[in-house]
C-alpha cells in the first residue's frame, strides 16, 4: 500500500527544493546524498576529511569547509538538512545563522523537541521544518549508506502553530522523491512515540544482551534467533544510542517505567502465583495488533486552510501522507488515514 | 563451522535408534517426523484425530491410540519422544510406565529438570535422556513443520551423574542426523541458560508491544525494524509462552531479577545524571562478544572413562559435539572446544 517512489503527478519544480545541502555524511546524510542525487543536485560536506575524500570520490560535490558549503546553499536555494550526530547541531546552527539565516533547514536527528528549541534559540530566521526518517541499520558511516535506505520507511516531518506549509512541502517532496512515507507529527508527540518504539527497544537490548552474557559460555552457545533479534540493536555503537535516548531524556523515563511496570508485575505474579496469563495474553493482544495495523488505511484528500490541524490528525491516527498537489487554489494532500468503520 | 548433515563416519546402526517414536506432531514433533523420516523408520501419535489424520495423509505412520504407539515402539525398539507440550508430560509417563516400562526415552521440553523429576518419579525404569532442540518459530500445528528446523540449531542433550552414556549417544546421534549440534548440559544448568536466552527475550517482547502499543497509532505507524524485531516472538501462542515460562519459574526470576536490575540502575543514571553511559557500553560490549563467540572453537576427541564430565565440560565451555565413533574400545567423541588461548 505505501507509494515506494515519487509518482508522476508530483510537479518536481513546486515541492522539491532546486538543491540539497547535507551537513554530515554517515549512514543517513550518505544515504541521502545517494537516493536524492538522481532528482536533485546534492552539494555534501562532512567535518571529516576523509568522509568528504570518499564522497568526492565517489562522484559526488563535496564543500571543503562549512562555510563554503552553506555559501553555495544560498547561492542554490538548497534546502541545507543536519545530518550530523545531534549532539553536534548547537555549532553548526550558529553557523548557519551567521552564513544562511532564512535558508530553508531540516535535520533527520531522533529527536525533535530539543531541536526545535535550539533552532529557535541560535537559527530563528531560517526556514526550518524537523524530520525524522525512521531507517537505519547498525552500520554507520559514509560506506555504509545506501541509495534505498528510505523507501517505505516512515519519515517524520514536524508541524507547529507556526509552520510555513510550503516549508513543510518542500521537505515531504523530499521524503517521498527518495521512497518513504510521510507522517506529519508534533515534535513532542514524536518524541514521546519514538521514546516506546526505538529508544526503548535500544535500551532493552543492551539490558538483554548483559542477561546473555551473565548466563556464561552454555547460554550463549544455545541463544537462537529470539535472543539474536532481541539484542541485535545493542550491536549499534553506543555513542550513537546515547545521543539519541540521552538527548530524548523525559520521554524516554516514561517509557522505561511503563516497561518496568509490566515486567515487575509479572515478576510478581511469577513468583507468588505461577502464572504469566496477564502479560501473556495483552502482550500477545498488542503484537496482533500491531502487525495488523497497516490493512485499515483508506485514500483522502485535504485541502483547505486548516492543513496544518488536518495534517496533524493524519499522523496521529496512524496515517501518513503519499502526494503532494499544487493546483491553481494551493496545496492538495492526498494521505492514508486509518478505516475505523 | 557446523556440521549441517550428519558425517558419513558416523555409522548409523550404533548410534541411531532402530524407529522413532513421536507423541504429539506440532511443530517440534511434525518437524522431527519429517527431518528423521529419510534416515530411521517414524510412528507419530497425536491426541488430535485431525492430526493424525493429517499427518497420515502426509504419509507419515500414524498410531490410532497411544496404546499402539507404545507397544509399537516396544516391538521395534524405538527411541520415543515426548513432543507434545510440557504441561501434558504427567500422563504421557504413566502410559509409558504402563505400556513400554523399560523404553528409551527423550523429550523435547524447553524446560529439563522439571521434565528429569516427573520421569524419576513416573517412569522409572525408562532410559531417559532429556533433551532440547533450541529451534522454533512463532507457528505451530503439524502443517507448520519443515524438515530443515533443526539445520544448524544447537540441541541440548542433558547428563546427570545416572546417565547411560549409550542412550545419550542414541539421542545425541539423532540429533547429529537431523543436523543440529549437540550441547552436552546438566538440566539445571539448561534451564538457568535458557532463562536468559529464550524465556526472558519472550517476557521482554510481551512487555514492549504493550508498551508500543500504550504509545498510540502515530507510535506504531512509525515502529522500523528495531521494534518489530524486538517483539517479534511476541506473536507466538501465550498459551505456549506461558507452558514453557512458568515451568522454569524459579531460573526465570533470577534472569528477570538481573534485567530489572540494569534497567532500574539505567533509569536512575538517566533521571539524576542525564548519562547512558554504562549500559550503552556494557551492552555493546556483550553482544559483541555473542557475535564474536563462534570463531574461537577447536576441534577436540573425547574418550575414557569419565565421558559424561569431559561432555558436561565442552558444553558448559560453549562448545559442542559434531560426530560419535563406535570402536573395539567404546565410544569416542568428537567435538568443538572454545580455544582460550
């Protein structure tokens, strides 16, 4: 059901910008730089010098520093987009209120609340609309990206009170160009739904993979795919998890209780009764639940001047957004939005 | 580094039993019936007439009544396999008692001391090797089986100091046969393993889809692959995960102890200090060393008097036996050792 590539119907020259301007070239600015390059300019630049000789090596216009790279972004009208590690942004925002103030900017970080905040602080007058793409493998670096990293994965873009929706457009033309699906998101409820379904698992696969490693050489000569799949994520470099659940602090103590309840109760009803049946069968419930989810989608179309609430509707309820539509009376939406008949 | 297909050396009338004896053909026994088939004659039986029925149109041979099924495992001297679920074992033995006394006995419970207790107690005289293939998926149901499950699993054999080492090779050779390698393991020691590396990695799943799921639809809509592995066996029956959890209830609470443990000390660091510090780098470090463990064995030839201890040794070391000889001076085994050097 999800639209893997850019349909025909989008026009090109209204919701893509004319250039891109990836800051940081790892696995998700490498891949970027990759699956955008064939429907727009990618100029790349990486404060790594051997991250910067590869990409230009391997055909792409690479900045040689970070000025000259925002400097071309004006000059091209790019959308310049973070895609260095997010404990790295504060710098590099003042960069770019120094070089491009009102560039349009996102970023792909994991969190957003704490971005937005520190745009607003150091970048006020760029354009700036957060995204989140949620893709990614263990690997990391500029060789480790590929050009179909994004397609059908879910790519966040956020709204506020105070967005510009032809900002908002520009990036979601860029999510779909490169294959994923757009769900429009608040940045506090992305960050608080990002906290249950990514920082969490992380977090619970390192708890997991030290479990393992206590029970000595016969448990782990015996680990099948359930322990496997279950601590695969603890294999992601552990600067990497702590960027992304350090910085995502409130929401993730909420979801770690949330976990820490269900598994003391358990604990409890284990040792004092025997029985499992609670966290069994509602846990059970949620996984069907969950792996049902996507056959529910029906097509709508918005329009009209409150797209900013409607679009927030649509992630909210677990929809997200295929086209983008600029006609003669402004910008038409066509989304998936759950059945709840 | 696994021997996937059992090695022309071993000679098959030694060390593989006459017929197998399969009671109960979901996907454990279903598999076995097919994985054995080509190498030893099988009579499966099931409690469940569409089953049976099932299976015999498969043209498997299928016992009427578990009456029949033990007489005819007595007649051709069968090794019989409990394959139904652990929580049915208690008259299984007694029938076994009653019908076939003195029989050669394993099952395939993912729990062992408990399984090692009830034969001592409710078939005596049986030639009990306890044992374990560590292979599964979440289906089950006899049209869920395939005969490569057990390719490349590891398959618990358990020792105690009674055991016959003759009727460990049988086990251990049907094992070998239908591709899997052979984990030498005390029960309890097995079942604490298994704590950790299964019955904990299922708890864990059931609790984060109910923490996902608590997140809303904008959470599950956005859930890559690190969540969807994390609960993937989440999907498995409950009434499954419950028999093989809550029969290992006491090895279960400590696993659960030690993963409440890390996860309560990685909240706390969160909450004052905002650092991950400490379970980001000892998690990593753990499943780096899982990744890592497999290319550390040698290869080693076990024989002598104290066989059960030399095989108790390998297993709890992580390493595992590949291939058994029969000479003019008994039994000798093969088997791969972790090189500690």
């Amino acid at each position: 059901m999800h639209q893997a590539l850019p349909s025909p119907a989008i026009p090109r020259s209204a919701d893509l910008p004319p250039a891109l301007c990836i800051l940081g070239l790892g696995l998700i600015g490498g891949s970027l730089a990759r699956a955008a390059q064939p429907v727009i300019p990618v100029i790349g630049w990486s404060p790594s010098e051997g991250t910067r000789a590869a990409a230009a090596e391997d055909g792409y216009q690479v900045a040689d520093s970070l000025e000259n790279a925002l400097g071309a972004a004006v000059q091209r009208d790019a959308l310049v987009v973070l895609a260095a590690p997010v404990t790295t942004f504060r710098p590099l925002l003042s960069a770019i209120d120094e070089h491009s103030p009102e560039v349009r900017l996102t970023d792909v970080a994991s969190v957003k609340a704490v971005v937005q905040d520190d745009v607003a602080e150091l970048a006020p007058r760029a354009r700036y609309i957060g995204s989140h793409p949620m893709a990614g493998t263990a690997a990391s670096g500029w060789s480790a990206g590929t050009d179909s990293l994004f397609r059908g994965a879910a790519w966040v873009t956020c709204l506020t009170d105070d967005s510009d929706i032809d900002d908002w457009a520009t990036v979601a033309g860029l999510a779909l160009a490169v294959g994923s699906r757009v769900v429009p998101a608040d940045p506090q409820a992305h960050d608080a739904a990002v906290a249950r379904i990514s920082h969490l698992p992380h977090l619970m696969a390192l708890a997991l993979a030290q479990v393992g490693e206590h029970g000595g050489a016969l448990a782990l000569s015996l680990a099948a795919s359930s322990f496997a799949d279950a601590t695969r994520v603890a294999g992601t470099r552990p600067e990497l998890i702590r960027a992304m659940c350090e910085t995502n602090r409130e929401a993730l103590i909420g979801a770690m209780d949330d976990a820490l309840g269900i598994m003391g109760v358990a604990r409890g009803s284990l040792a004092s009764t025997g029985s499992l049946l609670k966290i069994a069968e509602a846990g059970h419930r949620a996984r069907t639940a969950f792996d049902g989810r996507a056959d529910q989608l029906v097509q709508v179309r918005l329009d009209g001047d409150d797209m900013v609430d409607q679009l927030l509707s649509v992630g909210a309820a677990g929809g997200h957004v295929s086209g983008i539509d600029r006609g003669g009376d402004g910008l038409t939406v066509q989304a998936w939005y759950p059945d709840l008949d």
